[in-house]
C-alpha cells in the first residue's frame, strides 16, 4: 500500500472542523428543546379519550416512525416553501425536519413510560376520588418520569446522529464541513477519519454522561 | 323502606360479548358487614369493583343514600343511557372506599404520605390536619413506627394495612375489600383479617369478597353466595355456612372448607 | 395559496420511481441478511472466553453504533477505496456500510435476548442432566427467539430508512430518484411527497410485522 498519510494538512483545518461541531451542536440543542415540547403535546394527544385528537396524533407518530429521515429533510427545504409560500433557509429546514422527527419518538417515550405503570395505580388514585388528571400529576408521572430517563437518552442519542443529515442541504455541521475541508485538500480518507473520530468522542462521551445521569437519577 | 345506605338494581355487566354479572339486586343497611363468596368466574370482584365504578354499569343502578348514581339522559328501547361525570365518580369513591387485592399503594411516596394523599388533594384539608388524621388512623392499624418507610420496605400485611389506612382516612361511608389477604403470604393473613375486624366492630358498613370462609363466618352478619354471575343465596352466616338450601352452596362450602372451617 | 398542484407528474414518474423501489428493496434484503449473521458472530464473539475477542466484538459494536450511519457509508465510498487501493461502485460500498452498521445493533439483540434468559432456566434443565449445548438449542434458543422476533423486525424497519442515505452516493434507490425527478421537472412538492408515501408503503408492513411479533410474545408470556 504506497498510500502516504497525511493527517497534518487536514488538521490545519481545525477552525472549519470545529465550526462545524458549533452548527452540529446547534440544531441538536434547539431540536432536542423544541422536540421535547412538541411531543408532550402530541403524547397528550394520543392518549386522549377524544378520538379526533387520538388517531391523527396515532398517524403522525406512525407517518415518521415509517419514513426515512432524509425525506424529511428534503421535504422541509424543497416542499415546504411551495406549499407555506415561505422562504426556507437550510437550518430551519434542518430544525423543523429534526424536530418533528424527534418529537414523534419523544412522544412515543412519554407514551410507553405512562403505560408501563401498572392499571393499580390509576386506580388506587381513583378509589380516594383523586380525578384523572389529579392521579397522573400526583400518582403516574413522579413515578413514569423516572422510566423515561433510559429511553429518552437513546432518543436523544439517535437524534444527534440524525443531525448529519443537514448537510445534504448544505448546512454547515460537521459532516458539511467535512465535504468543504476534503474538496479543498483532496484528502478523504483522513478527513473522513478524522470526521468519523470527532462523532464517536462526542457521541461516545454523551453516552457515558448519559449513563451516569441515569444511574444517579434512577438509583435513589 | 329507606334504611339502606346502598342500593343495587338490575346490575350487569358485560366485557365485550361476555356477560359477567348477570342481574343483581342488593339493599344494604348501614352497619352490615357483608361477605361475597363464589368461584373464580363468578363476578364477585367485578361486582365489588361496580360498587365504586371502578367499572362501569352496562345496565341497572346504584343509590347511594336514596340518590341514584349518574344521570339518566335517555332510553333505547330497555336500556337506559346514563352518564356518570368525572366529578359524580369522585364524588362516590370519596364516599365509597376500596381495598385492593395487590393493594395498589404509590411507590414513590412514603408510608405517612400515602395516607395523606387523598386528604390533601381531594378533601383539600391542610398538611397538618391531614398529618394527624393519618398519623391516627396509621395508629389504628399498628404502623405508626413506620410512617416514614416506602412501601417496598415493608411486608405484604403491613402494605395491606397502610392500604386499609388510606381508605378508612378518607371517612367513608362505605368500605369495599376485593380479596385483601389473597396475595399475602399465609403467615401474614391474620394480622390483616385481625384489622379488618376491629373495623367492622366500630360499626361500618362493609363489604367484603373473600376465600377465608373461616373468617367470613365469623364477621358478617349477611353472606351473599355468588354463582355465574348472580346472587345464587344469600342469608346470615349461620344460614348459609350451617344449612345452605342450595346444593351448589353446600359443594361450594364443603370444598372451600375442608381445610379452613 | 394558489400553487398549481400537478399530480400528473408523479404517475408519468412511476415507472422511474418503481426502479428505485426495487433497488431500495434489494439494498434492505442484502443488508439484513447480511447484518444477520454478522450480528451472530459479534455476538458469539462478545460471549467468548477468549479475552481478545471479546474486547474486538465489543469494540466493533461500540465503535459502529457511535458513529452516525451516514458518515459510515461516506467513509466506505470515499475514504476506504484509498485505503484499499481499489475502487467501489456506490452499491458495494453502502451494502458494506449499512451492513456493517446493522451487524453492530444485531448483535446486541442476540446478546440481550440471551442474557434475558433466567438463570433458573438453566439451573432447571441442569437438573434433570441436560448438557449445557443441548439446553442452549432445546432450552435457550427457542425462547430466545421469540423475545429478539420483534426487535429484528425493529431494526428491518430502520435498515429500510437508513437505505435512503445511499442515495448520497447516488445509488439509485428510491430518495434518489425522488431528488433526481425533483430537480428535473421543479416539482418537488408533488415528488418529494410521494417519495415519503411510497417508503411508508415499504416499511409499514415491517412496522406492522414488528407489531405482530410483540403482541404474539405478549400473549405468550
């Protein structure tokens, strides 16, 4: 193999890469808050005694459980303008994308926690004549929030890995930054190492925090 | 008429296309301690947990003190159509309390704020006057060492009876057992029943399903036997234990009791 | 709003679309399968006594769930033909890719779903003499198999969407020929939407598969 490695040229790019950690960063945070509130609110929905707000609540959980993320994306930055008649830049597009597709598997990690409690605790709350909403306040959610803590990591996880995504529509994140660095310096192999190596200390370290979190929080 | 506290008219039940109870009809006074006794599949929780609406009526009507339960909106051909508010069905379990079998106690709060629950969020008393009220009924079942343990930390009886606090805190005009010492171990069974009594010699009205034949003997003063979903007999303990006229109660007895009697 | 909707255009595209719908089907199949059996023997090397398999599956695992799937096939197309000094065609590489990518969640549903197991299963078969080989096929395997059942069909539904990133590598799937037309005919609104309802057409029945699976080992428990 008479390849000759050359991780200098592509480290002196460190500013780039690390503008594009910054935009990565960036939609996974305000995706992960937006997220969080749009799926209560769809959580809510689904498990709702009314049906009109049950079932569409039920398809659009179903619509991006079943759709691939990329198709999203496009969706958001190609579709959405005709139809809203806005003008679509390629973060927003990215952070609408992210959020609607976190906010149907958050919805879904609200959902499952709340059922995974067993009926004996609704009805405990019931037989003192605590109404529906008093039980899931006082009863069902001090102890469903703590089985959220697992899934809701994992979720998080997937989405900052979705991320990526965004830079097929030319936003600068990392993998974005990547292809730039790579056509300035006709070096892939190491850029895309290095990118690759970046995502896994991130991720890898997110995982290990995470972990910790859930065990302090889930062990008291 | 008019001395029962509840009333029960034409009950039944149904899960999907399968009928659990069949027809029920029941006045019961105040003061009576009841005991409902019949196989599995015989609807006798499902009949218990009607009392209190943990399950909704198909058909028939309760009364609870002279009022009937739920609002009558209208009929379809025989079948009534009731509506029972969130609100009215608050309004009855406050007045109607219920044991559990798995005693359906909140983990996360501990043994004192189990009790206090109820009292704060539904009565709406104060955290100190439902302290004490807790404090004192936590007294009555023997747990007042144990006010700050979580459930977890403590054996079945002992859970059974924070249960029995939470419910009887709450003064109910009614106490409702669906086969409270079902799930203990056998060791832990009598300090439960022995619970149970005392409540019943203050005089409450009580009804409770049970296997303990033994015990049911000596508590109540009526027995209902329930058989496919109807009241098959029904009389005082003595009656039914000591001469049944039925002969399916007197296999039913005779095959529950030979250990237990 | 007055946009001149033209759905014409999607049923002239059909025959375009339905050649991405295959190559999007064969990319799922091939990965699958292919994930399978790796998962199988990252797994079984993760359960070795051996210590330095062990560490090898697991770091495999780790390294291939921590990296974001996109970047994986990028690295494969772009960056491994260098390392190999060879050429890949964009199919090869994201079958290497995906592949790769599927075999590292595989393998932790073999391992979860083994380790689920109850040890009194174990303790039970030991009791009446079985081997330990024979209690891992008559005993372990079976059950085992009933709990991964919807988790696999889980991950096939994620293996169909992760497929749609080769068409970063302009593998002809079905996202691909969806932006190709797009750009071709400035439709993007009837196209782009009919590209999401034809993968909901592809995976949901994986989805609904995965739902049967679980509501079977429900009433089986």
């Amino acid at each position: 193999m008479a390849y000759e490695w050359d991780f200098g040229v592509v480290l002196a790019q460190w500013p780039l890469f690390l503008k594009g950690l910054g935009g990565t960063l960036l939609i996974a945070a305000i995706s992960i808050g937006l997220g969080v509130i749009l799926g209560a609110i769809i959580a809510t929905g689904r498990m709702s005694r009314l049906a009109w707000l049950r079932i569409p609540a039920g398809i659009y959980v179903d619509f991006y459980r079943n759709t691939p993320g990329i198709v999203h994306f496009f969706w958001f930055y190609y579709a959405l303008p005709i139809v809203a008649d806005i003008r679509m830049g390629p973060l927003e597009a990215a952070v609408l994308a992210l959020t609607t597709q976190s906010a149907s598997f958050y919805c879904e990690v609200f959902r499952g926690a709340i059922l995974s409690l067993p009926k004996g605790q609704w009805e405990g709350g019931a037989a003192i004549g605590m109404t529906r909403f008093q039980t899931l306040r006082r009863v069902i959610l001090p102890q469903a929030a703590l089985r959220m803590v697992g899934p809701f990591i994992e979720r998080t996880f997937e989405l900052i890995k979705t991320t990526s995504l965004a830079s097929t529509l030319a936003y600068g994140e990392l993998l974005y930054s990547a292809t730039q660095i790579s056509a300035q310096t006709y070096r892939p192999m190491e850029v895309y190492t290095v990118v690759a190596l970046i995502y896994f200390c991130l991720l890898f370290t997110f995982s290990l925090l995470a972990r910790r979190v859930e065990r302090r929080l889930t062990h008291v | 008429m008019k001395n029962h506290i509840l009333k029960v008219e034409g009950l039944t039940k149904s899960f999907g296309t399968n009928q659990v109870l069949k027809g029920i009809d029941l006045d019961i006074a105040p003061g009576e301690r009841i005991a409902i006794i019949g196989g599995s599949g015989s609807g006798k929780s499902t009949f218990l947990r009607c009392l209190n609406f943990m399950e909704t009526l198909t058909t028939g009507a309760i009364y609870l003190d002279g009022t009937r339960i739920g609002r009558v909106v209208g009929k379809d051909g025989d079948k009534e159509s009731v509506v029972y508010s969130p609100r009215t069905l608050c309004d009855v379990r406050k007045r109607v309390g219920m044991v559990f079998q798995q005693f359906n106690l909140f983990p996360h709060m501990s043994v004192l704020q189990n009790v206090m629950e109820g009292l704060v969020t539904v009565l709406g008393k104060s955290k100190g006057e439902a302290r004490q009220i807790a404090e004192a009924e936590l007294t009555k079942v023997a747990l007042h060492e144990k006010l700050d343990a979580f459930p977890s930390q403590l054996s079945g009886g002992q859970q059974q009876r924070v249960a029995i606090a939470r419910a009887i805190a709450m003064s109910p005009e009614i106490l409702l057992f669906d086969e409270p010492t079902s799930s203990l171990d056998p060791e832990l069974v009598g300090e439960v029943l022995r619970t149970i009594n005392t409540l019943g010699e203050e005089g409450r009205t009580m009804l409770l399903v049970t296997h303990e034949l033994g015990f049911a003997y000596r508590f109540a003063t009526r027995v209902l036997f329930l058989y496919d979903g109807k009241i098959h007999e029904q009389g005082t303990a003595e009656e039914i234990f000591k001469n049944p006229q039925s002969e399916r109660t007197r296999a039913f007895i005779a095959r529950s009791s030979e250990f237990s009697l | 709003m007055n946009y001149q909707w033209d759905f014409g255009i999607i049923w002239s595209s059909m025959p375009v679309f339905g050649r991405g719908i295959v190559v999007t089907i064969e990319l799922t199949l091939i990965c699958l399968v292919l994930g399978l059996i790796l998962g199988m023997l990252l797994s079984l090397a993760q359960m070795s006594r051996v210590r330095a398999l062990q560490v090898a599956g697991r770091s495999f695992v780790e390294f291939f769930r921590n990296i974001p799937a996109l970047i994986q096939l990028i690295w494969f197309f772009y960056a491994f033909p260098i390392l190999i000094g060879a050429q890949l065609s964009p199919f090869t590489a994201a079958v290497l890719g995906i592949t790769l990518n599927t075999g590292a969640y595989c393998a932790e549903i073999y391992r979860s779903g083994i380790q689920s197991i109850a040890r009194g299963q174990w303790e039970g078969a030991r009791a009446i003499g079985m081997s330990d080989k024979a209690i891992f096929r008559r005993i372990i395997l079976p059950q085992v198999f009933d709990r991964m059942l919807p988790a696999f069909t889980n991950r096939a539904v994620e293996v169909a969407k992760i497929t749609s990133l080769a068409s970063v590598l302009s593998v002809h799937d079905l996202m691909y020929q969806g932006r190709l037309l797009s750009a071709t005919y400035y439709r993007p609104l009837e196209i782009l939407t009919a590209v999401g309802i034809l993968y909901l057409c592809i995976i949901y029945p994986l989805s609904f598969a995965s739902m049967m699976a679980e509501r079977h080992l429900a009433r089986k428990r």
